[in-house]
C-alpha cells in the first residue's frame, strides 16, 4: 500500500547551503519533518551546484517521514548567468539590460528541459525567449 501524503511543500533553496533557518525550518516544521534530516540529504545531492537557487519539491507522508525532487535552476536565474547581469530591466519593454543569443537560448532550454512543457527544443528555447523579454534581456541571433 502506498504512503498516504499529508503535505507537498515546494521552496527554493540555494544549492549545498540549505539551513534550518527561513524559509526550510518553518515550512517544514509545521508538519513534523525532521529538518536536520532534510537540510543533510539536500545539502549532499546538490553540493555540486553551490549557491545556485534550485526548487525543490518536498512530500511529506502521514508517518512524518518524506521524500524530494529538485527541479532545474528557474529560467530568470540562468538567465541572468548567461548574461551577466544581476537583475533584470526596472521597466522591461522600455529598457533592455543585456542581450542573449540563440545559442545562449538553446543551453538553457536544454537544461530546463525536462522542467518545461514543450515538445521540442524550440518551443522551449520560446519559452525562455519570453521569459528574457520580460526580463528586459533583448533576443538576438
């Protein structure tokens, strides 16, 4: 028989520097997980992406115990990377912060690929595309 899920619990944490702290102990606390727990088996399987922002999807079953996946980094942080900049436009559409290529484009949607609901590379890399143009990051070839 299947574990019954009390809670799904999703955060995004910083690779390899997960803490106790706000937002993991709070969140998980308030459905008896064991936070300790949590915070060691996270930090071990994402100590090769330290610092990068990643959403983890936390389920939380009837007997307090709980298992997580982790998704992919989310598209405005790859590309603020890929392009070097620290935060996008003040006012996107008016302003353009940076520029990123297609090839650029293609990199990130084949790493959020699995993440995305696209049926192609090319769909995802017009995903990411509209995520950069909201950003006040301009598209170019």
């Amino acid at each position: 028989m299947a574990k019954e899920i009390t809670a799904k619990i999703k955060l995004q944490v910083p690779g390899g520097q997960a803490t106790p702290a706000p937002p993991v102990g709070p969140a998980l606390g308030q459905h008896g997980v064991n936070i300790g727990e949590f915070v060691q088996k996270f930090n071990a399987l994402t100590s090769n992406q330290q610092g990068v922002i990643i959403p983890v999807e936390i389920n939380v079953y009837k007997d307090r115990s709980f298992d997580f996946i982790t998704k992919s980094s989310p598209a405005a942080i790859l590309i603020k990377k890929a392009v070097g900049i620290a935060k996008g436009a003040e006012t996107p559409g008016l302003e353009t912060v940076a520029e990123i290529t297609s090839d650029q484009l293609r990199e990130i949607a084949g790493v959020k690929a699995e993440d995305l609901n696209a049926a192609s590379v090319e769909a995802a890399m017009k995903i990411i595309a509209g995520t950069a143009r909201s950003m006040g990051v301009k598209v170019v070839d």
